[in-house]
C-alpha cells in the first residue's frame, strides 16, 4: 500500500510540474506578438539631419559592452524584394517575421545578417536599409551582417526599405527578387 501510494504522489508532482511548466510558456509567448518594423519614411521624418547624396548612409551601430555575448539562437526568413518605378520614392519589402519557438519578448537581439537580390541590373544610386521597429540602418551591399539592432527587442520584424537618387520614373523599373535576414538573438 505504501508503493502504490509514492507512486500516485510521484504522479500528482509530475502533471503539476508538467501543466506549470506549460504555464510558464504560455505565459513567455501570449503577448509575444512580433513588433512591426518602422517604416523608412518614419525614420527618415524623425531624423532629419540625416546625410544625403549617393552612398550616404547613417548606421545606429553599438558596440557590445564587455566582448562578445552568449548566443541562445538564431531564426532565418526570407521575403520577396518590391518592384520600384520612379526614383525617389522609398520602397519596401513585406515584413519579415522572427521565426521558432525559442524567441521571446524578452529577448535581446544580438547580430543581423541580410542578403538580397533584383531580377534586372540596379541602376547607380539605390540606397538599401534594413529597419526593425526602432531605427534603419544602411546596408553597404546585397549581403552582409551588422551589429545596428544589438539590444533591441529580439521578437521584432524587419523589412529591406531602397530608395533610388533622383526624381522621375525608373525605365525599365528594377524588378525586386529575394531579401533573407538571419537573427542572431540571447
């Protein structure tokens, strides 16, 4: 009588840890809705000094305090590049959400990597940024990794936002084909 009565009480601590630690996730991912990225255009109105002519860009780099940071994982996603007719005119990708299910609100975005490709030949003077829900950074070309978002909420989205120097239509127009970012977050 007493083995079958350990082995109920083992049981009951068993579902009661097993229903808290099911709690406990729910509670991480119930308002863990994915921040939108900010438009470029927002960013653009908020930070009117920014430099301006071809290749000009303004990163918001921060260095990690203390060396490097343990990594707790990583997410991959991709998304399609817009089509862009005239110049001058910002453009932007769709959002890209984080992906798995170890992010959480809490957090911290460590490291981006991007990637991105057009159908047809970039003319001189596209300017690509890379924004989440707090800043933009320029990128310096189609593929690369920055360190721009470092401490920023990891459960944000990004979009690739171009803008093309000058004013008028793009003929032909620059056809947008892929953009992958890949977050490095702890």
């Amino acid at each position: 009588m007493p083995e079958m009565m350990r082995l109920a009480c083992r049981e009951s601590w068993m579902l009661f840890f097993g229903v808290a630690g099911l709690l406990m996730a729910t509670s991480v991912f119930a308002g863990g809705q994915p921040a939108a990225a900010i438009d470029l255009n927002t960013y653009m109105g908020r930070n009117q000094s920014l430099p301006a002519g071809p290749g000009a860009v303004q990163l918001d780099s921060r260095a990690a305090a203390g060396g490097q940071a343990r990594v707790a994982g990583s997410w991959s996603a991709s998304t399609s590049m817009p089509a862009m007719y005239y110049r001058g005119v910002a453009y932007q990708s769709a959002q890209i959400a984080p992906v798995g299910s170890g992010i959480s609100s809490s957090s911290k975005t460590r490291r981006v990597g991007w990637r991105y490709s057009f159908l047809t030949a970039p003319p001189a003077g596209v300017h690509a940024y890379l924004c989440n829900y707090a800043r933009c950074a320029g990128l310096g070309g189609v593929s690369g990794s920055t360190g721009a978002f470092e401490g920023d909420n990891g459960l944000s989205n990004f979009v690739f936002a171009f803008v093309i120097d000058g004013r008028g239509a793009l003929t032909p127009a620059l056809q947008g084909a892929a953009g992958q970012v890949m977050v490095s977050y702890e």
